[in-house]
C-alpha cells in the first residue's frame, strides 16, 4: 500500500496559529480556538489536556481534516490539510469522541471491512483485524455482533479498528473512556508497540495518570489556546516544585507555609508544592504546631489545577 509511506518530512504535524471561530445569527461569536500552535516528531506520543470545551476535539476534528480552521495553517507529514485533504487522509486513522462500532457488524467483521475500505488486501486485513481484536482482549467476543457488548467493549472495537490501520498517525479522541483499568493498560501497551513501529499518536484524556503514563509530551489547552507544553516532569516543575506536603488541619500555618511554595488546595489539609531543600522546615514548623504532615510527590493532576486553576473535570465556562 504506497499511501501508507510517510513523507521525508520530520514532522508528523505541524500547526501554526490555527484557530476556530463559529459565527450564529442572533448569537454570540464563540471563538473554540485562539491559535493553537504545536508539532508532533515521527514517532511520538503526545496527549492534549484540558477540560471539555477548551478546544481539544475541535484541533483534533481540524487536524483530521474534518473540519476546516478559521485561520492558521496545519500540515500532516507535510501536506496541507486544507489545500490536500486528499492526501493527508491515507496517512491517518481516527478514534473519535463517543464514536461506536456498527452496531449490526461482529468486531472481526468491523475491523476487517474498515480496513478493506482503506484498500488493504484480504489476507493483510484478516491478519491485522485478529492482532488488534487480540490485544484489545476481544478475542472470545470478536465473532458476536456488536450490539451485544458492554460500552468498554466497544470502545476497545474502536480503538482496535484504528490500531489495525497502523497508519504513520493516530487521533485518538479520549480512547479509553469507559474502559476497565486492566483494557486501559492493554490499549497504553497498544499505543506504545504502534508508535516503537513508526506510527505517531495524539491523543485527548481525561485521565491525567493516562497522560503521564502514555505521553512522552504534554500540551495543556485552556480556553482555545496552550497553556503550557512539555514532559509532565517539567509541567510539574513548573507550579513550584516536585514534592507535596500535606498538612492535616493545617490552616492556620496557611500563611506561613505559603512563604516554603505554592498552595495548591484549599480546606482542613493544606497541599503545598515545594522542593526538596525545604521540606526539613516545613516538616518542623508542623511538628512544633503539633500538626501531621506527610510528603509524596507532586501529580500531575496537582499541577494541572495549579495551571488552570480548576480540575480537569470542571466544564470550560
């Protein structure tokens, strides 16, 4: 299959200031992206943070060419996506938002006819449709129709059907929404054997554990622009330090403790980032208030409501 060679170009995606602006009569303009720009090398894994409406599925939509961009520009292995959607399209695979598998179709016959619909042999197809349904851990289900499943299950038929494509770049719109931990691992184990193999993947999560465990960069969307990019390591590093001390009923050393770092929840304990230089102080201000303290490192959930100064599960509004 020639269209599935990627370009010379180093860059699987490439995209500079693009942005969405929807216009209603009678409404107001609702801009979904202020100019969002990234890139993706050959070979990675890069999630998008955010919370729902920040702008993430819209990039994604854009970026798959399915929807066309206001202004800015993006390219997929150096094609256009706007000027030559024709060409970018061979060279991706998409699991999209709340997307189901048909519903009359076993999972074998699902994967199976999407990838003959993307002119892959019959042999090729056969194979690939019973490794994916395989390491989705579909294999005592992929001959029943898919109406019968569980909503993990067919999430897992979805993403088993863009896996099987092994196309040189993925969207994948939160993929393992309704998952169990243990599918949810075998889809991270997936991603990590398609991208050891040359593909590229981006991906949208709620699951900010997902994200640092998956992701080799992060890029953190907050009201149609990025926030901040990096590893989760250096976005940590980035609200103030790497260790958290937890302070039960420690609010009357707030103020005190704010002068060792950031506050990063209100309530009876108190979380404050630090780094490690100043955890011996700290520790001795709660002991000789007669407090409790505990240290452990900063997550990236911490950092994230540290950024956006909300959790990710709050709405954008």
């Amino acid at each position: 299959m020639p269209y599935f060679k990627q370009s010379v170009s180093v860059e699987a995606l490439r995209a500079e200031n693009v942005a969405k602006t929807y216009h209603s009569h009678g409404a107001p303009v609702v801009e979904a992206l202020k100019g969002v720009s990234l890139k993706l090398s050959r070979g990675e894994r890069i999630a998008l943070l955010g919370r729902n409406g920040a702008g993430k599925t819209t990039f994604l939509r854009i970026s798959s060419t399915l929807l066309l961009p206001s202004s800015g520009s993006l390219e997929v292995f150096g094609n256009d996506v706007v000027a030559h959607p024709e060409k970018v399209r061979p060279l991706i695979a998409v699991v999209p938002q709340e997307g189901k598998p048909f519903f009359h179709l076993t999972p074998r016959d699902q994967v199976y006819a999407y990838l003959r619909a993307r002119g892959i042999d019959r042999a090729t197809a056969k194979e690939r449709a019973a490794e994916a349904l395989g390491q989705m851990g579909l294999d005592e289900v992929a001959d029943m129709m898919t109406i019968t499943l569980s909503g993990g299950q067919k999430q897992r038929v979805m993403v088993a059907t863009v896996i099987a494509t092994k196309a040189p770049l993925l969207f994948l719109d939160e993929p393992t929404i309704g998952m169990d931990p243990f599918a949810r691992r075998e889809v991270w184990e997936s991603m990590r054997k398609l991208t050891r193999e040359g593909s590229t993947i981006l991906l949208t999560t709620h699951y900010l554990d997902e994200a640092e465990s998956l992701s080799q960069r992060l890029y953190v969307i907050e009201g149609g622009r990025v926030l901040v990019e990096g590893t989760a390591a250096s976005i940590k590093q980035q609200v103030g330090g790497t260790l958290k001390v937890s302070v039960t009923d420690g609010e009357k050393l707030r103020e005190q403790l704010s002068t060792f770092g950031e506050i990063v929840s209100d309530g009876g304990t108190v979380n404050l980032i630090t780094g490690p230089d100043r955890i011996n102080e700290i520790m001795a201000l709660a002991v000789n208030a007669g407090l409790a303290a505990t240290v452990g490192p900063v997550t990236l959930e911490e950092a994230f409501l540290k950024l956006v100064g909300r959790s990710i599960d709050e709405d954008e509004g």
